[in-house]
C-alpha cells in the first residue's frame, strides 16, 4: 500500500507546517488571530492523530500507514514514516500537550512583557512538527534530521520568553544536547554506510537475519560503542543521572509552556528512542548495558526524588522530580520484558500529562504572584479553590496514587523489572523506595503551597481561573482519572508490537515475562 | 649505498655553499684595519663624496615609467626570436604570437587610459 | 623534435567557460576605460553577463567529457561541478560588491575585472591536470587576489591585508613550485595521469627516487595548504579577512579555497592515489591530510571561540570548515572510496559557498547599519531587523551543522565517507569540534535575540541594499534547499568520478 497518495501519519506530521505557514503571513498585530490559528491548527493535528488512533490495527506488529518517498536513494536515505505500537500513542500525546500547550499561553505575562507574539506561536508549531517527526519517522538520517530541529525552537522559546538567566539555560541546553546528538550522527551514520541503507525496519531485519552484525565481545567493541554513541544522546536527552544537569536549568527558565512541552514530550523522545533504536539495533549491547543503565536509572529515581524535597523553588522541585519519573522509565526499558516496555509507554504519556500538568499550575499561580518561592505560598485553597482541587488530583496522579494514572505505569514498571531476566530484585526494591519518596516530596509540594494559613496578604485577592486556564486543566484531569481507572485502551495498542520487540532482543525470556494481565485490569 | 651516495653530493654542496662566501668574509676580517677613522666612515671609501640627505624622494610615475619599461623590455626577448622564426612557423605559432601581442596591449592601453605615460 | 600543435588537438571548445571568463575580463579591463565614473553599474553588468554566459555555457557542455590544451585542462564532471560553485560564487560577490564599493569610495571597475580574474583562475585550477598549468593557474587565482584585499587602499588595515596576503602567498607559491620540480624530477612528467601511472612503481622500487616523490608531494600539499588555509599554514588569514574589504573576504574565503581544495583533490587523487606502500592500502599521504585536517579543525574552532569581531570569527571558522573539507580528501585516499569523498567534498563546497557568501552579506549589511562587524554590532538585531536577523540564523544553523541546512548535508556525507575510510578517530575530532563551533555559531544568535539592544539601535538604520538583499535571499534559498531537497545537487555530483581518469 505505499506511494498510493498521502498516508494520514504524513498528514499529521504535516500539518503542523501548514499551520506555520499561513501564521507567516498574518500581520504581527493581529493577535487574536494568530492565537487562534495557532490553536486551530494544533487541535486539528490533534484530532487527525485520533482518527489515526481509530484506524489503527492494534493486533499488527508491523508498521502501519507506512509512506516512503526517495529523498538521497543513492546514500539509501529516503522519507519513510509509519506507526505502530510504539510511537502511536506517543503521537497522540505530542498532540495533546501542544494543543494544552498552546491554549495555557493566551494570556502569559511574559509573551505580552517581551512582545513578538507570532514568533512564539511559530516555534510552537515548527516545534510540534518537528516532534512528531521523530516519533513517526523510520529513518535514521531523517530521525537525527527532525531530531536536532526540535532543538531550534525550544532555544529560542527558552532564549526569549524564559525568565532570569535564561540566556545561560538556552545556550547551557543547545550545547548539551547538540554534544550528544552528534556522537549520534557518527554511530548512525557508520550502521547506515555498513547496512547500505538507513531505513530502521530494513537494518533490524537485517540484524535479525545476521546479514548485517556488528560484533560484540567484550563491553568496548563495535557494537558497544555504537550503542553508546546513540545512548549518550537518548540519555542526555532523558536525562539519566548524571547527565541531567542542563535539565534544571532549562526548565526553571523556561516559560511555562515550554516547560510543559519539555517535560511532555521532549524528554520521551529519549526514552522512546531507546526502546525504537537501541533494543532492535543493538540486542547484545543492550542485553550487556543493561545492569549499568538500570544502576543509572535507580540512582536517577533515588536522586531526583531527594534533590527534589530539598528545593525551595517551585518550578525547580518539579524538574527534580522529573528526573526521579524519568528513571523509572528507562528502568522499565531496560527490563526487557514486555510489561515493563509496556509500563514504560504508558509511563510516558502519564508522565506527560502529570507534569505537564503540575507544571501549568506552576505556572498559574507564578502569573497571579511573580515569584516560585515555596515560602511565598500557603493557604491558597482557600483563595482558589477550584485550582486547589485540580491540583490535588495531578499531585496525586504524580505520586503513584492508585486509582489515578501514575500508579498504574509505575506499578506495571516494577512488576516487569521484577521479572526481568537480565536485572536483579535489588532494583525493583530500591526503585520502590522511589515511590514512597516521592509521595513525601509532592505532598511536601502540595501542602507548602495549598494548605496552612492564607496568612500572607498578597494571596488573599489572588484573580479566579481564566476559561483557558480551566481548558487546559480539565482534560489533564480527566486523562488522569481515566487512564488510571481504564488503562486497558491505552495500553493494548502496544501489545502485538512489544511482544515482537521483546522476542527479538531477548528470544528466549519471551514466556517468562507473561504476568497474566497484571498491568491491565483493576 | 646508492642512496648514501646521492645524498653525499648534497652534503658537499651545502659545504661549498657556506665555505665560498665564508671565505672572504673571513680574510677581509682578518686583514683590516682595527681602528676607524674619517675616512673609513664615509659613505663610499673611494669616489665621489655624497651630497645632501640620503632620504630622497623619487617621484611615483618614475615607478610606473619603471614597470612599463620593464614589461616592454622583456616582451622584446620573446618577441625576437618570434620574428626571426617568423618564416617557418605554422598557424598557431601566429595566434599564440598574436594573443601575447594581443596582452601587451591591453596592458599598454589600460596604463596609457589611466595616464601612467604622462610626467605630470 | 618538438610538434606544434594545431588548433584541433587544442580543443579549447571544452574549456570555453574558464577561457570565456579570462578572455572577456582582458576585454572588460578596456572596456571599462571608456566607462564614466557615475555609470560604473555598467561594468557590473557586463562582467554578471560574462559570469551568466559561462555558467549557462558550464551547463551546456556538463555532460561532455574532453580534454583540451593536450591533456592539460582536463573538462570532466568534476569541473564542471566546481566551475558551477566557483561561477556562483563570483555572481554573488560581484552583487554584493556593487553597494559596498559605493558607499566607502572606492568604486572603481578594476575591480570586477579582478574578480573575473580570480574566477578564471580558481576554474583552471579544478580542472588544470598538469602540474605546471596548476601553478600559471593559481598564480592568476592569487595576484588579483593579492590586490583585492589591498583595494581599499588609503585604510592601513586594508593595505596590511594585501602585503601580508602577498608576502605569505608568494612564499605558499615558491613551496608549490619546488614540489613540482621535485615531483618532476622524480616522474620525468608534470602530467598528472603520467605521473600517476608511474608513481606505483617509483614507491614500490622503495629507492632514494621515491623520497623525492613523496617530499614533492608533501611540498605540494604546503603550497596549496596555503591557498585552502590549513592548519598550520593558516596565520594569515584572520589579518588578512579582517582587513579586507568585506565583499572580497566573502569572495576570497570561498573562492580561494574552491581553486585550492580542486587542485588538491586532482594532484592527490589523480596524481597519487596509487602512492601506497602495499597494493589495497590507503595511500601514504592519507595519515598527514588525515592530520592536517585534525590540526585545522581544532585550532580553526577554538581560536574563532575568542573572537569578538564576527569577520574575525568568520575567518577562523572558514579555516574550520578547510579542515571539514581535508576530512574528505583524506578518505579520498582509501582505496575505492575516491568517488564517494569526492563529492561528499563538493557537496559540502556547495554548502559552505552559499552559507557564507550569505552571512558576508549579513555582515554587510550589520556594517552598514550599525558601523561595525563586531558582537556587539549585532545586539538587538533581531528586533530591529528581523528578517535580517533570522536570515542570519539560518547561516549561523548550517555552519553548526543543524539539520535542515546544506551544511548538515554536507556535514553528513563527509562524515559518512571519513567512517568508510576507517577514520573513525577523525570522525570523532570533526564531530567534537562540531560541537565547540556551535557555541561561537549560537553566540552571534544569541546576540541577536535574546540580547536586548540598550535602546540605541532603533535610530540610524539605514535599509540595506538591495544587491545585499539579493544575495542574502539567493543564498538562504539555496542553503535550506540543499538542505531539504540534496537531490537537486547530488544529481550532478553522482556523476562525479575522478579516480575513473586513471588508466594505467
């Protein structure tokens, strides 16, 4: 079915560039046009993504709506899109948190302050278009291509529209991310040149028919050192412990839809870039690695949980936790067992939405107060009740409350790694400690800010809930409430394609991986 | 061994090239005389005495006279033996004569436009 | 004893664009004679039409492979690909010259004519396969260079440039000659095919006649290390780029290199790609461009790191980006890959031509407005020129190497071909310093916007030009369609062969 007119992915992916395109061309005053266009577009990206979800086959392992066109056939670098159940839903929710995204910045302080409000609302969208292409894009040149241009905008969205020191976060990220990415542009390069093509689908199956191999003896050789040059990239990307340094930075600065899109979406692009590019392409290193990532990601969770507490910054206490979240996805990943691949999917889009989440009320209340400060806060429930309320759920679903979204992806994460092959117990144990500590830091998170006295006076008048603000916030309830009492729907279109990915990296643990629905029902 | 031999007419030649101007230097510095006088510190030992100040200027067109005579001057050395073989040569010997003719005097005619020939 | 020749086996029809270029720019220097002072635009246009005519004409005879002047001047794909980069080039540094001569006094129609010069000795020298026609070419690559960066004369800084530019390339020169007369003296031939075909057997008989070889090689490899400013032969650049009239440093650090970087890869890859110590190896002279290329890419990154005055900067990143380019002339060396580095070098030729011609124009433009091409000139642009401002972004993303840009490409097929070649540690310095580019590349974006002038900018800022303008469109358009759509130029560089000349 390929080359018969445009499959829907490309339209997706598109979209996002069609909408930039006529913001080109509307005059820099026409705010309230350029808000809506921009809001147009991506909530029809949005739900263009959903009826892709629909017409998805969720029994087939394979790609689906696949589209290649040639773009370089001699260098076998070509455009060659598709889906299945790994970068699916991964869509959808880049989807969502660019229309959220969009939305919360209506009326955000800094935009209006710093004025060039189109250009804003063109990076959003060159953003989103890029984003998108590199969950969807199957090959490896095109990947790194999307990949290195989500770069530009978020610099310039963090450059311009962040706070303080924002000069140093943006360049801070630009660099750190580029310094990985690069190692990745020579690893990727040397298995396309010695594949002879850079279309993934053609290289694994190449791997799998031992047509194409790079050897593995020893932790330094070929294939170990092309693993870690993709690996540096994703890791920095994630960020693994110690590599998380420029996160920090970056998202304190950032603006308060950056952070949202940043926490997201950003991130996951590491994460899923290890389950599409490392597990398949390299089953032995990563089989080998594995030990030492997950060592990595345990610490990452332990770490970021305790920085976290300790942080007297809002915005700064969320991206700490972040870290700590993040951890337990590449935990999940490097389980290499189906469930735990499967929790770390879903822990992704719970992830997004919950931090996204927590970020945009992070946001709300630095617009009524102008500071971030912990201590500035208290009692603002009994201001702001309705964003009390909301606020309770995301801190909730952050946690790991059962009943609500976050639970359902640690709770599947653990009990892969529990089962996993090549990691020991010790891992799910002291993972599991992450979860308490992270109830301590978000109830901490949550009581400094909303309970207590609302005994300062500046917090007494503070202004009620824009519609927008309530737009956005509403559906990261719901998501929230829905996914963790109904995580069948959301998780089961990653099923047939995990299950074939789990067979290829580790082909004889296939079975023992079976929990009998544990992950999926209540 | 034939590599060492080759090699050795370069160590004889370098010899040679520092003895040869070494040499001079050497036996005028052995026999002249130790103590300046006034006539050892002019200018020129023997001839003419100088005048005046020795920073004098040339006009600038005396450079440009200079290059252009020196273009023509050399032009002639090719074109000589050009002409003298004018009788025996074939056709393209004529066309490259021509076109080295043909540079010459868009050289000419460039520095004649731009007045390099007038002494103003 | 001697056979002459006749206009036949001349066949100077395959040469036609270079000789066309030369031939009109004897004329132009008459011409322009006549030509009054006010109405110099006329010369403009007549040197632009000589410029059009040769690229069409380049295109017309694209296809058609031949040699002309006896094997001298060799007309094959690879000129032609090169003459198309060396014609552009000159196109649009004569648009940008136009308003800048203008405006600091110094509008003269010489100076077209030497630009024409330069770009028929940049053509010669890519497709001169003769190492004496290498020589007369790049000699008519460098004098008129010589006095285009001295153009600006009453300036001292422009007058230094010319001297030091002179003094340095009459030195790279006399290096280059030697190396002929060694490479000669080992061969018995200056044609490029003859020595290739008995450079195998000089290096295999292993006697003192191979030092030679290889020592006129290695003297070679100085001279044009001059031309291309290789590291370490690169001290006069900064000086000389600085003090130059800015439209001549734009023309000069592409033009030069393109005439350089073409003899080099003919005189290596042609000449000496059977230079090797065992049949299948790499060639010998593989590890020393190898290094050389290592040395230029680290010292040209973290010395433009420093720097404060973007022409200064831009000069030591174009020392950079000879390094990116000696990448591939090293991987050329691996046998079997000559093809494939080769056009990954023009590839990447093509991508630096149109990225910096337009950050030039840019630069220009920024002189003009805020009188100055230092950091600090370009605070605030963003805000009060934004069209300028993100053109230059785009320029400063392709010299990063971001994707979406030629330079990405260009960026990426070198890399691919350095890995082929198993030079996998050079890779990795090429992508290291990559990354340390960035930070110079990012600062002058940051400058732009994320800085905010101290109110000042918004006074005194003249429009600027439209030859500027063009120019910068022009090359905006062909870095991000190069970038998006490589096709359109890989489609002529596939049919790229230079090591298919060798027959031994």
């Amino acid at each position: 079915m390929e080359n018969t007119g445009l499959s829907l992915v490309t339209v997706v992916l598109f979209l996002p560039l069609v909408g930039f395109s006529i913001l080109l061309f509307i005059p820099d005053a026409q705010s309230r046009n350029i808000k809506y266009t921009a809001l147009g577009t991506s909530l029809v990206t949005f739900a263009l993504s959903l009826v892709m979800w629909a017409n998805f086959d969720a029994a087939n392992p394979a790609l689906q709506m696949v589209q290649r066109w040639e773009w370089l056939p001699q260098y076998g670098i070509g455009y060659y899109v598709g889906i299945d159940g790994l970068n699916m839903i991964m869509v959808v929710l880049t989807t969502f948190i660019m229309s959220i995204g969009i939305l919360s910045s209506f009326n955000a302080h800094v935009i209006q302050e710093r004025g060039r409000e189109k250009l804003y609302y063109l990076f959003m969208l060159l953003l989103q278009w890029a984003m998108i292409g590199v969950f969807v894009v199957q090959d490896l040149i095109i990947f790194y291509i999307f990949w290195e241009v989500t770069l530009v905008p978020m610099y310039f969205l963090v450059g311009i529209w962040g706070g303080e020191k924002r000069v140093y976060a943006a360049v801070k990220f630009f660099l750190y991310t580029m310094a990985g990415s690069i190692l990745m542009l020579l690893a990727l390069l040397y298995v396309g040149t010695q594949a002879g093509t850079f279309a993934v689908p053609e290289i694994i199956a190449g791997i799998q028919a031992g047509t194409i191999s790079f050897p593995l003896d020893g932790l330094f050789s070929t294939q170990s050192i092309l693993f870690l040059g993709f690996f540096i990239a994703f890791a920095i990307k994630v960020p693994i412990w110690p590599l998380h340094s420029w996160l920090p930075d970056a998202h304190v600065q950032a603006p308060t839809a950056g952070s949202v899109i940043l926490a997201g979406v950003l991130l996951k692009m590491g994460s899923y870039g290890m389950i599409r590019f490392l597990l398949p392409m390299f089953p032995e290193a990563s089989v080998a690695w594995a030990p030492i990532i997950a060592l990595l990601a345990v610490i990452g969770i332990i770490y970021g949980a305790w920085v976290s507490f300790a942080q007297t910054d809002m915005k700064k206490l969320v991206a700490y936790s972040s870290v700590s979240h993040m951890g337990f996805i590449v935990l999940g990943i490097f389980a290499m067992t189906s469930i735990g691949i499967q929790g770390s999917i879903i822990q992704m889009v719970n992830h997004g939405i919950s931090t996204g989440g927590l970020f945009l009320i992070v946001g709300m209340l630095y617009e009524r107060r102008h500071t971030k400060d912990l201590a500035a806060f208290g009692g603002i429930w009994k201001a702001m009740p309705l964003l009390g309320a909301i606020s309770l759920v995301v801190v909730l679903s952050s946690m790991g409350m059962p009943g609500l979204n976050g639970f359902i992806g640690e709770f599947t994460i653990l009990l892969g790694s529990m089962g996993s092959t090549v990691l020991g117990i010790g891992f799910t144990v002291v993972a599991a400690l992450g979860i308490i500590l992270a109830a301590i830091y978000m109830l901490n998170f949550f009581q400094r800010i909303f309970m207590g006295e609302l005994d300062k006076e500046e917090n007494k008048n503070l202004p009620k809930l824009e519609w927008n603000e309530i737009a956005v916030l509403v559906p990261i309830v719901v998501l929230a409430i829905w996914i963790g009492l109904q995580p069948a729907p959301f998780m089961n279109p990653s099923d047939a394609t995990v299950e074939s990915l789990v067979a290829q990296v580790v082909p004889d643990t296939t079975t023992v991986a079976q929990l009998p629905e544990a992950g999926q029902g209540e | 061994m034939t590599a060492v031999n080759e090699w050795a007419f370069i160590g004889i030649f370098l010899a040679v090239a520092w003895v040869l101007p070494a040499a001079p230097l050497l036996v005028s510095w052995i026999f002249r005389p130790r103590r300046a006088n006034a006539i050892k510190m002019q200018t020129y030992e023997c001839g003419v005495e100088t005048v005046g100040d020795t920073w004098v200027q040339f006009k600038v067109q005396y450079y440009i006279y200079g290059l252009i005579f020196l273009v023509f001057d050399v032009e002639l050395v090719l074109l000589f033996p050009w002409a003298l073989a004018y009788n025996q040569l074939d056709f393209f010997a004529f066309g490259a004569g021509l076109l080295f003719i043909f540079l010459l005097a868009d050289a000419l005619v460039y520095a004649w436009r731009k007045n390099a020939l007038e002494w103003a | 004893m001697l056979q002459l020749p006749s206009l036949e086996t001349l066949n100077m029809g395959a040469a036609l664009p270079a000789i066309s270029i030369a031939a009109w720019a004897c004329i132009l220097l008459l011409i322009d004679l006549w030509i009054p002072k006010d109405r110099k635009i006329l010369t403009v246009y007549l040197a632009a039409g000589n410029l059009v005519f040769a690229f069409i004409a380049n295109l017309l005879v694209f296809n058609q492979s031949g040699d002309s002047f006896m094997g001298m001047y060799v007309a094959d794909q690879f000129s032609g690909v090169m003459n198309l980069i060396i014609i552009g080039t000159a196109l649009l540094s004569i648009v940008l010259s136009f308003d800048y001569l203008k405006r600091v006094g110094i509008e003269r129609g010489e100076y077209y004519v030497l630009v024409l010069f330069v770009t028929a000795g940049a053509m010669f020298m890519a497709a001169a396969n003769d190492l004496i026609l290498i020589f007369v070419a790049l000699e008519l690559l460098s004098i008129p260079l010589y006095v285009l960066s001295a153009f600006r004369a009453p300036d001292i800084r422009s007058e230094e440039a010319g001297m030091k530019y002179f003094l340095l390339g009459a030195f790279a020169s006399a290096f280059l000659v030697f190396g002929g007369a060694m490479v000669y003296g080992a061969t018995g031939t200056t044609n490029l095919n003859e020595i290739a075909a008995s450079a195998g057997m000089i290096i295999a008989s292993n006697s003192s006649t191979s030092l030679f070889l290889l020592l006129g090689a290695a003297l070679l490899l100085v001279g044009l290390g001059f031309k291309v400013a290789a590291v370490p032969f690169h001290e006069w650049t900064p000086d000389v780029y600085e003090g130059a009239p800015t439209p001549v440093t734009a023309f000069m650090s592409v033009a030069a290199k393109l005439g350089g970087f073409g003899s080099l890869l003919r005189i290596l890859v042609v000449g000496m790609s059977a230079v090797t110590m065992t049949a299948g190896e790499p060639a010998v002279w593989q590890n020393v461009v190898a290094i050389l290329a290592g040395l230029t890419m680290i010292v040209g990154n973290i010395v433009a790191l420093s720097q404060a005055n973007i022409k200064r900067m831009l000069a030591y990143s174009s020392i950079a980006n000879a390094g990116y380019i000696l990448m591939a002339v090293a991987a050329a060396g691996s046998p079997g890959l000559a093809n494939e580095a080769t056009r990954g070098a023009l590839v990447y030729m093509l991508a630096y031509m149109f990225t910096n011609m337009g950050a030039f124009a840019v630069v220009i433009a920024v002189e003009r407005a805020n009188g100055g091409a230092d950091l600090e000139h370009f605070v605030g642009l963003g805000k009060a020129r934004p069209m300028l401002a993100i053109m230059m972004v785009v320029f400063m993303m392709s010299l990063t190497g971001i994707p979406l840009t030629g330079g990405f490409i260009g960026k990426a097929l070198v890399f691919a071909t350095t890995l082929n070649a198993g030079l996998v540690w050079l890779a990795i310095i090429g992508v290291l310093t990559s990354v340390v580019s960035a930070y110079y590349y990012v600062r002058v974006i940051v400058n732009m916007f994320l800085r905010d002038a101290e109110a000042s900018t918004e006074e005194a800022t003249p429009g600027y030009s439209t030859g500027v303008q063009w120019v910068a469109a022009v090359a905006l358009g062909g870095t991000v369609l190069l970038g998006v759509l490589p096709t359109l130029i890989t489609v002529l560089t596939d049919r790229v062969s230079l090591v298919a000349s060798i027959t031994p």
